[in-house]
C-alpha cells in the first residue's frame, strides 16, 4: 500500500494471478483483499448455514474499487465465488463454510 492507503500495483496484480478456484484459495484471496480494504467495516464475512457471506462495500472510495476491478479480472475466481453486485459499490461472494462443509480453510 502507498502512504495514502491505495493498494500499489504488484498487490493487484497478486489478486489478479491468484488461485481462486478453490474453496480455500478462495477463502484466502478474500482475506488478503479483506485486509488492504480502505474501511474493514465495510468489508465482512459472516456465516450463512452452509456458506460463507463475504461482503465488500466500496465506499466509493477509488482505491477499494481497484480491488473489486482487480478480483474481477480473476476470470475463475469470479464465475465461481461472485454472488451479486449491487448499484453503490456493493459486492457479495459466498464459499462453503470449512466448518459444516469439511472444506479447509487457510
């Protein structure tokens, strides 16, 4: 991250080329995306029965949007985890949740 708390280039490119197929790389790439987000409240994982609940909420803030625009340009992660995006900045993903699913979690 920059001084200001933009995320720099080669952290995007990290989300860009990470493994998301997954479910635990999945789990894994949203953490690290959980934690350069500009405002963490804005960004929570709750659980949903069986699933996991990420849920990402721009702010508008440009720097949290080069994150989501990041995520998205993960092709395989994004046609596997993507549940809604929503018109003020807001995106859901959902995983299996390891602890009723069996599926690890890093």
């Amino acid at each position: 991250m920059d001084e200001d708390g933009y995320p720099d280039e080669e952290e995007l490119q990290d989300i860009r080329d990470a493994s998301g197929f997954q479910p635990e790389d999945a789990c894994a790439l949203l953490e690290q995306v959980r934690r350069l987000w500009h405002w963490p409240n804005y960004a929570t994982v709750t659980e949903a029965g069986d699933k996991l609940r990420h849920e990402f909420c721009t702010g508008g803030w440009s720097g949290n949007e080069s994150l989501i625009a990041a995520l998205e340009d993960n092709t395989m992660f994004w046609l596997r985890w993507w549940q809604l995006s929503e018109r003020g900045g807001r995106y859901v993903f959902e995983t299996p949740n390891a602890e009723v699913t069996g599926h690890a979690r890093r």
